[in-house]
C-alpha cells in the first residue's frame, strides 16, 4: 500500500447544479478509486484514495474534462490518513457556515436533451421544458441557496416516480437536475387568445400558425416575455413597431440553426462560436443586404442582433421561419415582463395572444447582448446567460454594495475577490425599475449570503440610484463616486489590473467634481483616485435634458461656439422652427437652463444633426450609433478633422471649433455624408492618440483604458486601439463587462472597497 494515498479536495466556483458531483463520480469509477463526494456551502467536496498515480490523473481529469455549465475557481488538496474504503458514493449535501457557493446561469437546452426532444419514442418527446445537469434554467428559478429543488420555483411540481428516480440516480443525466420534470408531472405550456384557451402541444402548433399569419404572440421564455413576430413578414413587424411604441430601435432576432442565421447575416468563425455558446447571447452582426429579413426589424444600421434558441420551447417553434423578431416583452422604459398575470395586463395593448407557461420565473433576465471589436467579444447588456457569473476583483477587499448608474442600471455585490454584477436592470425612469432595483438588491445578499460593509453610489445628488443608496445606509458608510472614474476602475478591473492607467473615458453624460456635466474625459488615475488631465471644451448644454433628446440642440450650440454668434446656414437645421432656434441662440448667449458640458455623445449628436441624421432621437445613442452606420470601407483613408489645445488652469481643453468648422465647409462643398462621417471618427481617433502621446511625456506611457458608452462605437474603438498600439500603448477594452453605464458598479464597488474608514 505504498502508493496508496488519501485525498480531501475542496472545489470552489460554479459546482452545483451542473452535474458536478455525478462527473466526479464517473471519473472516480473509472480509475478504480473509492470515496465520496458532497456539496457544502463552498462548492464541492471530495475524499477520494487510491494508487498515487490514480489520484493525479483524477486530479488532471478533474480540471480538463469539466462539464459545460462548471466553472473551478480554486481547488485545494490535502493529504490525509487512508480509509480502505471501498466503492465511490455522492452523499447529501452538507450546510456549512460561511456560504460561497455559486448558483450556475442559465443555460441552452444541450445537445442530448435536444435529441429527445425530437425523439418520438422518447417519453419528453416534444416536452417544451427538458433539461438535465448539462442545462436548463438556473438563476432565473432560483429563490435561495443552497441550490436545491425546495430552493427554485420547481417546488411547485412534484416529481413523478419516473422523473424521481432519474433525480436519485447518480449515474442518470438528471442526477439531482433541480428542474427535472416531463409533461405527466412539470410545468405546461399554455396558449391565451380572445378566442381560445389551448394547453400543450396543441398550443404550440396553433402558435405557429398563427405567427405565420402575422400575428405578434408574447411568448415566456426562461428569463422573461418575448414578443415574436416572423421576422420576414414587412406588415407584421411594422405593426410590433407602432403597438410598442418602438420607432427606430433595431429588434432582435432568432433562427433554429447557423444556416438560417446564414441567409440574412454574414458570420466569422468567431462569431459563430459566439451564437452558439451555451450563454446564448444576442450577437451583432453585420447584416447582408439581400437577406430576407423584412427593412423594419433594424432600420438605419447595418447590423442585425441574432441569437440562436436556448429554451427547447423555441426548438419547438422555429422550425418553420427563417427568423422570428424576439424582442424583449415590454413597453418602452418598463423592465422586462416576467409574471404571467402582470405579462398579460402590460402586454394586452401589444400582443395578440399568450403563449405562456407556469414555471414562475423569480429573477427576470433579459437577453444578453454581445458583439466583436477589435477580434474579442465586448458585452453591450451583460444578462442572462452571464449573471451571476462572478468577475474577479484584483484582492480580497470589504464587502461592498454598488448600486450602478441611472442608465442601464445594474448592481454589483462583492464577496472577498469576486464581484457579482446582477442581470440588467434598466433605465431607472419610472417606479417600476426602482423597484426592481431594490429588489435585486435583496436577492443577490441573500444568495451571495453577504452582508455589505459600505455602499458606493455616483457622484450625482439627484440620480435616483443614489437616493436608494441613502435609503438603504443605515450605518453603513457611503461612498460617491466620480463617474468616469467608475469607468475607468471598471475597464481596469475587467482586464486584472489595477492602474494607474490613462483612461480615456467618452460618454453621454456623467456628474462631474466640478458639478458640469463630463463625458469627454482624460484622466489619469487607478483604483484609489485620478486626476482629470484634459477634457472637451464645455459647451452649454440648452435646455438639459432636453438636449439629449434633441441633436439640433447641441447642433447650434457648436456653432454658437465656433462662429461666435454668426452663424452659417445649415440645412438640416433649417427644419427647425426659426423661433425656437432663435430662443435656443438666447439660451445658449444667456446660458439660461444650459448647463455645461464635456460629453462627447453630444458632439456626436451636434454632427450627426449638422449632417442631416436627424433632429431628434428616440432612444440613447441612436443619433451616434447612425452617424457610424455612415462610414463606408474606404472611409478609414479619409483624413481625420483636427481640433486644438488650450492650456488653461492647469487642465487641458480641447476645442472642436477647427473639426466643426470642416463639417459646415465641407457640407458647403457637398462632400458625402459618408465622408465626412470617416473624417469625423477619424479625427477622434486622432484625437485620442495625440493626448495620450502628450500625456505619456509628463507620466510616462502607460496603459491606455478606454471605457465610457461612446466605445461601443466599433469603428472608433477599434482605431483607436491600432493607432495607440502603433504608438505603442498598452490598450485596454472591456471584455467581462460592458463599457457604458452597465459596467459602472463594478467600478463604483473596486473603487469604494480601496477607502478606509
Ligand atoms: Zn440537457
Ligand atoms: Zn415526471
Ligand atoms: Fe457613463
């Protein structure tokens, strides 16, 4: 018995509820080794002896061969005395104090259920909610930890003998598979219409036609509603349009297979491999131009977001369409519909009918949204799929509550040296966001099973996410951060260091120190601090908010500046009444309700108006995101505007007068939209490089973090990031979480948990 050992491996990082505890069995069976293995609060715990070299091939498998949905975060081994046990057992799961554990995001129907599911004598043939360890819903059924069936909102279906006995099967795919059910016991479909009520398969086949014949069904999927419509069919997808409100924002779509997606998009290696794992995400991809998907599913751009199917009820359905519009289930600004009875009251103006289903889902999750830049995956909307897949903080720091931004607000709980972002929450414009908020708030301490020792908040008095920070206090310490600052501790985070960095931060808008609006920010800094080393020359801002909602707004007041009050005749702005740009001209001379500001969303927003895009937006960013769209291939050859630089104070200003007095000269000269679109980014992108370089002699070339909403501009980041590289720059873009305003509470919780108190 020389070489006879004894091993207590702990596992830590996503190990339950995803097949952990039977995988270990069989690579424990396979080498002949006896044991057992358990859940505790932690992760997993294995005891496992045998011949030493057994135990390291085990060890080695353990870490190579791991199932799809676990994710090891450490693994510690320790020696202890053999037992002579024989035979490998996986016992109950033990409490402990202390809980780390993580509950597993949802994830798409695998490929073995989905083979039964289109199995006729498989007896889930056609089921709409198969799963096994290997998949199913996960964070959007959970209720509390520790993550077992009495635990999900699956308590609400008794297992029958047969699914009860595949549960207690340590060598069944559904061994302790919390969602295990089939029709006799598990949830049901259901389809409501004014005229018909029908239940199970029935219900899913009349959907199909109907959904032919154009109708918009909203449809519960694993963290929300759906509203589908069939994605070819110009009259049906117009209508979705008008009955939600929705006139320009790009929908997404979603095709049973890759040579769907195929017809109507065209697809790299990488991101095929983005559509098809297990996340499930919304892809951006560029769009063909013969494709038959209808004009109106994403008008103004050239990129259509597409996902592939993850609930085996969309298996089920889209056989039949090239691509069904799935949008999220819910009115412009209202977080996304997720109960049944709610679902029916905030959809009824917009669907036609039902199909839904009576899993309840206890955490809504939107679809995530994800894209290429610069050759790797950037997240727009960091949801379900991802959440609450932890992001790993540089230390160990006090546990901090982050409560996000107003925009796109999403929260961040830490535990030791690991952030927990929650699923997307919205913009916190109406009661019912808020209370979301609050609510995922409640949830995420419960799971994490932390207690927060200081809450971190923006900067801004009157955002409504630090009103709840205030509530929410007590004794707990509060920590305001800066904005961009956030961002540029988010970018650093996400790419494991810790600064100091230049971040070059371009956003909408953010409080800045000074009380103005900030969002095109040079800085210099690192989790602890930053100084503000150059920004966009302020500009009044007419109107506030207003202006945000109004290219022609910030139009005119780049002129006002450049031209000094005599101003040229620009045409598109001519379709402005002339009375109210001659109040504008007061508002802007008078700065009365101007205040100012350094965005350069809204420089983007005074381009694109001056060139004709539009005078009014009717969602954030659009106005920028179309002025992209303009650039053609050869537009990365056009030579970009300049600017210059005024030292004033100590800061540097950036003035844009020499880049805005090219676009009225060039619109004089009638040069293309298109051109000066690529004169625009690249003058930018030049922009950026020049004030690194010039950073870089005073603190040395660092790296260079680019982070703030703007970035999510494919063709500015991705110059950016070459020309900074060619001046040899490190650059750092997102990768783990989204560089706007969903990434910010990552940010705010690095940057609070550095403060002593
Ligand atoms: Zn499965
Ligand atoms: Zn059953
Ligand atoms: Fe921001």
């Amino acid at each position: 018995m020389m070489n006879h050992k004894r091993h207590l491996i702990r596992v830590a990082g996503i190990v339950q509820g995803v097949g952990f505890r039977p995988f270990v069995y069989r690579l424990a069976k396979q080498r002949k080794l006896s044991g057992l293995v358990f859940n505790d609060s932690h992760g997993v715990q294995i005891e496992i002896e045998g011949a030493q070299h057994s135990l390291s091939d085990f060890s080695r498998a353990l870490q190579a061969e791991l199932p799809v949905l676990a994710s090891i975060s450490a693994v510690t081994v320790t020696e202890q005395q053999p037992l002579g046990e024989q035979g490998f057992r996986i016992t109950e799961s033990a409490a402990s104090a202390g809980r780390s554990a993580q509950i597993a995001p949802d994830s798409n129907v695998c490929s073995d259920c989905l083979q039964e599911l289109f199995d006729p004598q498989d007896r889930r043939y056609r089921y709409p909610f198969i799963n096994c360890t290997n998949c199913g819903p996960r964070y959007s059924i959970v209720t509390d930890i520790p993550y077992d069936r009495p635990k999900t909102t699956m308590v609400d279906f008794p297992m029958c003998p047969v699914c009860q006995a595949e549960y207690d099967d340590p060598v069944s795919r559904r061994f302790h598979a919390q969602p295990n059910a089939c029709a006799e016991c598990g949830p049901q479909v259901s389809l409501l219409a004014d005229d018909l009520m029908l239940t199970g398969d029935a219900a899913v086949v009349e959907t199909i036609s109907r959904l032919k014949q154009g109708q918009i069904v909203a449809i519960k999927g694993v963290g929300g509603y759906h509203l589908a419509v069939d994605a070819s069919n110009d009259d049906a997808v117009r209508r979705l349009r008008q009955r939600k409100h929705r006139d320009e924002k790009p929908f997404a779509v979603m095709s049973l297979d890759l040579q769907r997606v195929q017809q109507y998009v065209q697809l790299s290696e990488l991101d095929e491999r983005l559509l098809s794992g297990v996340e499930r995400p919304i892809v951006l991809l560029l769009r063909r131009a013969d494709g038959p998907l209808s004009d109106q599913v994403a008008p103004m751009n050239k990129y259509v977001g597409t996902m592939l199917p993850y609930a085996p009820l969309h298996y089920l359905l889209l056989e039949e369409f090239t691509a069904l519009v799935m949008t999220s289930g819910n009115q412009s600004d209202e977080p996304i519909a997720f109960k049944n009875s709610e679902a029916q009251e905030r959809l009824e103006s917009i669907a036609d009918c039902y199909l839904q289903h009576d899993r309840r889902i206890h955490i809504q999750t939107d679809d995530s949204i994800v894209r290429l830049l610069d050759g790797q995956p950037v997240l727009y909307r960091r949801s379900r799929g991802y959440v609450p897949r932890g992001v790993c903080l540089p230390a160990d720091q006090p546990s901090v509550l982050a409560v996000g931004a107003e925009l796109k607000n999403c929260i961040c709980l830490t535990r030791n040296g690991q952030a927990f972002l929650s699923q997307h929450i919205g913009d916190l414009k109406n009661q019912r966001v808020v209370d979301s908020l609050r609510q995922a708030i409640t949830h995420q301490q419960s799971l994490l099973e932390v207690k927060p020792e200081m809450i971190a908040h923006d900067l801004h008095p009157d955002y409504l996410s630090t009103h709840v920070a205030q509530d929410l206090a007590g004794d707990l310490p509060l920590v305001a951060v800066q904005h961009h600052h956030a961002h540029l501790a988010s970018c650093l985070v996400d790419n494991g260091q810790t600064g100091p960095a230049i971040g070059v931060i371009f956003d909408g808008i953010g409080y800045g120190s000074d009380g103005h609006i900030w969002g095109g920010e040079f800085l210099v800094g690192d989790l602890y601090d930053f100084d503000r080393i150059a920004h966009l020359k302020y500009l009044p801002m007419p109107g506030g908010d207003a202006a945000t909602r109004e290219p022609w707004r910030m139009a005119l007041s780049y002129l006002h500046s450049a031209f000094a009050g005599d101003i040229p005749e620009i045409q598109a702005l001519q379709e402005v009444p002339a009375k109210d740009r001659k109040l504008l001209g007061q508002m802007i001379e008078k700065r009365l309700n101007a205040p100012l500001t350094s965005s350069v969303g809204r420089l983007f927003d005074a381009v694109a108006a001056m060139i004709g895009l539009r005078n009014r937006v009717s969602y954030e960013g659009q106005a920028a995101l179309e002025l992209e769209m303009l650039i053609e291939d050869n537009g990365a050859g056009e030579a970009g505007y300049s600017f210059t630089l005024v030292e004033s104070a100590g800061s540097l200003q950036i003035d844009t007068a020499p880049l805005i007095r090219s676009v009225v000269s060039d619109l004089q000269a009638e040069v293309p939209v298109a051109q000066i679109s690529a004169r625009f980014h690249n003058g930018m992108a030049q922009m950026i490089v020049d004030l690194c370089q010039r950073i870089a002699v005073d603190r040395g070339r660092l790296p260079v973090a680019l982070s703030g909403g703007v970035f999510q501009n494919r063709y500015l980041a991705e110059r950016a990031a070459k020309l900074l590289r060619q001046a040899e720059f490190e650059v750092l873009l997102h990768r783990q979480v989204p560089p706007n305003d969903g990434g910010l509470a990552l940010g705010q919780a690095a940057i609070a948990g550095r403060k002593n108190f």
